[in-house]
C-alpha cells in the first residue's frame, strides 16, 4: 500500500526517526541506507527513472564531511516521495474488547519480499478474538509510546507496567486489556487489565503515573529498575529490523545506583538516561536538525580543501579505523591533522601528489581542513559557509550554467527609504535564481538542538563536557555513518532578495541603541546555555536589528508577492563585532522562496524587490511595527518575553513568524531597534535625525 509523501515532508516533517500517522496504520520513516538502494540505483547506462540523484556542493559536503548529498527519489516524476517505513508502534489494541497485540515483524503473515517490512501492503490487521469469518475489528496502534532524552525510541512496555509490582507475573503470556471507563479525559479512568488464559484477572492499574518517569528509575524488588530489566538494551526502530525479528537495538550507558537519584528528585543524568512515557503524536517526539545552505557557483569561493582529497582523507580515515579500532577509533581531529602531517612524504602523500598537488598544496589542505585551531573549527564552519554565499551575492559572477544561479545587482542609492542623508542599502542583489539545499543532519528527541555550532561537530572534534553530552543526543539520519557518505538533502529552485547594509551607518546606530536592552537579551542567553548546557556565543546590536527587520520585511512582503509567509524564509548575514571595518564585515538579509517540488519560481518576490516597489515595502514594514495590538505591554517590556526571555518587545501580534520561516525558532528580537521605545523614539534605526555621529 502506498501513502504520498513529498520530497519535503521526507527532510522537515516526516524525517528519518519521524512517526507518520495514516488512516488505521502508524509508520516510522527508516534511514535512506537502511537498504542500499531505497532511494535510488546507481547510475545507469540506460539512466533509469529510479536513478539515484545526488547534489553535489564541495563546500558543504566538506563542511558535514561527506561526499555528497541525496535526494530522495520521486515516483509520480513530480513531487511524490518514495521512501520507506515500518510499523510503529507495534503494540495495538482492539476497540471492541480492548486485547492489546503485538505487530511485529514475528506475525508476518503478508510479509513483502523488500526485507524492510513483515507486510509489504501495510494492510491493517484485525482483532483475532473478535474474528468472526475472518473478518473483525481493525487493531488501533497504541497513542503511548517511550523516548529518551538519547534518542530512543520504543514501544511502552504494558507488561512491565502492569506487573511491576508483582514480578513473577511477567513474560507468563498474560492477556492484556485496554479500557476506558470515559467518565473524563482524566488518564486515571484508562485501565489495562491483564488476566490469565481462564479468564481470571492477575492485575489491574490505571494509566496515572504512566507521565512520571520516576516509574522507570524505581527499583521493584529482584528486577530492580527499568533498565535493569532490559539489561540496559533499548530499541531504535528508524534503523530496521533486529535479527530477533523486533526492532533494532543499543546498549544504554546505565547510571550506577548512586547516579540516579538527588534526594527523591532524579538527577539530569538520569532524567536523559531513563525513559519517559510521551504520546504517540507529541511535537516533541523528533526535532529535525537541518541546515539551509545556497548552491553557489564554484568559481565565486575558494575550497578550504578540494574534495578530492578531503574524500582521499576520509576514506583512509575509516579503513584505519576498521582495521585497527584500537589505535585509531578515539582519535581527536588535532590527533587526525598531525597524523596526515607526518605522511605528506609517505606512500599516502605520494598517492595524493598523483592527484597534481604538491607537497605545500598539500600541507595547506591538510591545515584548512581540520582547522589551525582544531577545537574551534567545527565551530567555524558555519560562519565560513555563510561568508561564502555573502561574498558569492556581492561579487562579480552573475549567473552560472551548471548551477541554479543568477542575479542582477541594483545600487543602493536607487531606494529611498528614509531622511537619514545617506542610502541605507549599499546594494539590493535580485536574485532570479537561486538554489538552497536543505540538509538533514538528523534528529533530537525531547529537546531540541539549541545551538547551531554543533550541527558540524563529531566526535573527532575537541570538545567540552558539556558538548560531548549535547553530541551523543543527536542521532544521525544515517544507518551506517561509519560507511554511508551521503546525507540526505532537498534542493530547492526559487529566487530571492538579497540586502547589502550600509555599514558606516549601522554601525553608527550602534552607538545609540542602549547596550542595557542588549545586555538582558544576552543575560538570559547565558543562563539559556547554563540550564540547557549550551555554549552559545553573545548576540551583537547589528544581528538583533537585521533579524527584526527581516520579520517586518517578510510579513509584508507576503501580502504582496504572490507567496504565502510560509513559503518564504530568511538568512542573515552578520559578521562578529571585531569584524567590523574589515573586508569580512557582513551586515545582510536574504529572503528567498522555501517552496519545494516545483522547478523555478514564480517571479512574484524578485519583483517586488525592484527600487518601484521595494522602497515603500520597507516603509510599509516598519510603519505596521510602530504600534502592536499587545502594546504598550509588548513595547514596553524590559526583562525579556517569548523563547527563555530571548525577545524583547517582540510578538505574535507585530513580528513574530511561522518557525519554518525564521532561522532562529523566533529568538533574538526587538522592536526598538527599528522604531525605538515610548520614551526614546531615537533608539529606533528609521527614527534617528542624524545620518552619522
């Protein structure tokens, strides 16, 4: 049976890891090298329909060190994603008697030949015991599944819940019953009732504590806690199938008896460690980690290190490795560059001296590579792949034939926004087209990722504590990541609207806005990154003033370009403060369109970016956020409101935007930057009197 995903869903909604709900069935999306060919044949002779397609960007592959990035396959030569799943969960009851079931890969009477399914039409099942000719109620999967902060995920184990107390019952082959007395929504009026095959009842205990995951860290008796009774083994059922026939499995580094608990609260170990109870459709059950990037042009940056030796440097990378574990498994990349170091005059030096580099190339790849501070670099890599796509926007190369990519630049001066007596962009770049590809790194559950830093990081990388911690949540979107050198990717073909800032006169607002505002923004940051042991960087007044503009810009571009405000996202550009006054200064916006599974654009946004239309859109946007219809609540806040107090007088009512659309999950914003306080209008960019001080 098949069910219609698009390309996109395959990346942002239903991801690898992600639970999909149709009609009477319950999946979970596999990785897309859960079976070699799931999306796509190698390429062809006769390029096959079903050909794999990959993007290839030496840039970002080098960044997430891959080799490239895949799409997934489409069947309707459209838009209709053709990717794979399995049942989750695999524990269902019958509506009519309540008999919880168990669907595993065991009961397999339609089992498919594609080795990923016991049932390859995904047919729903009945009930057994209420079969009548065959025929009886269809089994409805159970809305209670369990997570960890770790990423685990697996089905709730009703037998263990039901018979904790009474240990000797468990694994008897007890029938378990599921009711609702439906007095209320109260989960103390569901039931599970397990009774013998006489019919006789063994146990009965309502669903109260089943969200309290003190249940999971008590000891009962001989089997001691939860993870005592698995042996420490919890299932990850995105990676397949198990060789026992249930999902597949991973060892969980179990906390000693004196880690699990601070008083009678548990500790945050234990709280990452130990399971929770959490239903079935909860938003927090899978956050995507995706990166947005633009396709550039190759001859608009130069590559840290070609690609052909950073695949040289991989691939040797995971042979040592396999063949000596030992030696080479815990390597840190400072311990990686010095290795390479010592081989430029050895056999592997000479393999890639064949390649045409030579020995100083070689030693400079090696250093760009890695990074001169190996304990920053995988901090860096974003900021270097955005100082590329800023410098690919201002430069000279106009269009490329290979790539999705062509721009018209418009001097600044041809926009009156304001009396500031100088233009306040130095440049709009009309992007007629534009390519962005969103990467899938992989997921978090329970919480999300925080920072964006770590996106880039792996366990080579020199690391904190704290980071170390934060890395072993993020479950990779790939099986195999020791061997599969792909990750998954959407391209997607639209245009833009890029703004070069004028960064004399930015920077002199800067002196005017009050560093008090920004300091509460970044005091909150900082216990932000103590509660979620995060190490984001402070936030400057240029990137708080770019990225409230943005939100004006985008609203009410909206209104007007033919696009609606969740097809349109937001890049921004901005360099740190001890850039500014060099050539790595950055102070930019891009808006671009978002909408996958079409090829182009409509042409409505770069349109309106024209000076005939784009000057009085800026006027518009910024006039709408004068006054909000929270205000003077929402402009007069001080303390910090929103996301962990990291807005200012920002909200729903004036500039707050779908999180698809904004780069930072609607954190880092202020009002005042743009139009000033009640009390000090000339805090505001678009209300100063003087052009420059």
């Amino acid at each position: 049976m098949n069910f219609d995903i698009r390309q996109s869903q395959a990346i942002h909604t239903w991801p690898t890891g992600g639970i999909v709900d149709f009609p009477q069935l319950s999946l979970i999306m596999l990785c897309h090298d859960d079976n070699r060919d799931d999306w796509g044949l190698a390429p062809t002779v006769n390029n096959d329909e079903n050909t794999r397609r990959v993007i290839n960007d030496a840039r970002l592959a080098e960044a997430f060190r891959v080799n490239s990035f895949v799409v997934p396959p489409i069947v309707d030569g459209v838009s209709t994603a053709r990717v794979f799943g399995i049942r989750f969960p695999s524990v269902n009851y019958c509506p009519k008697c309540g008999l919880i079931e168990i669907t595993n890969k065991s009961r397999g009477e339609e089992r498919g030949n594609t080795g990923r399914s016991h049932d390859a039409k995904m047919s729903p099942y009945s009930c057994k015991a209420c079969s009548t000719e065959g025929k009886g109620p269809i089994l409805v999967p159970m809305r209670f599944v369990m997570a960890t902060e770790d990423g685990f995920l697996d089905d709730f184990p009703w037998d263990w819940y039901v018979h904790r107390f009474q240990p000797d019952e468990m694994g008897q082959g007890h029938r378990l019953f599921y009711a609702s007395k439906g007095g209320s929504a109260s989960l103390a009026d569901i039931t599970i009732t397990s009774k013998r095959v006489d019919n006789s009842t063994v146990a009965w205990v309502s669903l109260s504590e089943i969200f309290d995951q003190k249940i999971f860290a008590k000891s009962y008796g001989e089997i001691g806690n939860y993870l005592n009774y698995v042996n420490g083994w919890l299932s990850k059922p995105w990676k397949g199938w198990g060789k026992d026939g249930t999902y597949h499995k991973e060892n969980v580094i179990m906390p000693s008896a004196s880690e699990i608990w601070e008083g009678e609260e548990l500790s945050t170990l234990a709280k990452s460690r130990f399971p929770r109870t959490i239903q079935r459709g909860a938003g927090n059950i899978i956050f995507p980690i995706v990166y947005s990037s633009i396709l550039l042009p190759e001859s608009t940056y130069q590559s840290q290190c070609p690609q052909d030796v950073a695949l040289e440097m991989i691939n040797y990378m995971k042979t040592a490795v396999d063949i000596s574990p030992d030696e080479y498994e815990n390597y840190t990349t400072t311990q990686w560059r010095d290795h390479f170091l010592e081989k430029v005059n050895l056999r592997w030096g000479k393999k890639i001296q064949d390649l045409g580099y030579s020995n100083f190339s070689i030693i400079n790849f090696i250093k760009k590579h890695f990074g001169e501070d190996t304990g920053a670099r995988f901090g860096d890599r974003a900021e270097l792949l955005r100082s590329q796509e800023y410098q690919a926007f201002t430069g000279d190369v106009f269009s490329d034939a290979k790539i999705w990519f062509e721009k018209r630049k418009i001097a600044g001066d041809r926009y009156k926004i304001n009396k500031l007596g100088v233009p306040v962009l130095d440049s709009v770049i009309l992007m007629d087209k534009l390519s962005a590809i969103k990467v899938l790194k992989g997921f978090t559950r329970i919480k999300p990722l925080m920072t964006e830093e770590l996106i880039f990081a792996d366990h080579r990388d020199d690391l904190s504590t704290f980071q170390k911690a934060q890395l072993a949540q993020i479950q990779d979107a790939r099986r195999y990541p020791d061997r599969t050198d792909q990750l998954p990717a959407v391209e997607v073909r639209g245009e833009g609207i890029f703004l070069k800032f004028n960064h004399q006169l930015l920077n002199s607002w800067c002196a005017d806005y009050p560093d008090s505002r920004l300091e509460t923004i970044n005091s909150n940051l900082l216990q932000a990154n103590i509660d979620f042991h995060q190490n984001n960087e402070p936030l400057n007044k240029r990137y708080l003033f770019l990225h409230t503009l943005s939100h004006a810009i985008l609203k009410e571009l909206a209104e007007d370009c033919g696009y609606g405000l969740s097809s349109l996202a937001e890049i921004i550009y901005c360099s740190k403060d001890e850039m500014v006054g060099t050539e790595e200064e950055m102070n930019g916006i891009l808006i671009y369109t978002t909408t996958s599974d079409a090829e182009g654009s409509l042409g409505g946004l770069v349109e309106k970016g024209t000076p005939s239309y784009f000057s009085s859109i800026i006027l518009r946007a910024v006039e709408k956020v004068q006054w909000c219809s929270s205000d003077p609540l929402c402009i007069s806040t001080n303390g910090g409101q929103g996301f962990l107090g990291l807005n200012l007088a920002a909200c729903y009512s004036c500039v707050l935007l779908p999180e698809t659309s904004c780069e930072k999950m609607n954190k880092y914003l202020d009002r005042a930057t743009l139009i000033g306080t009640l009390e000090r209008k000339d805090y505001g960019f678009f209300n100063r009197t003087n052009s420059l001080k």
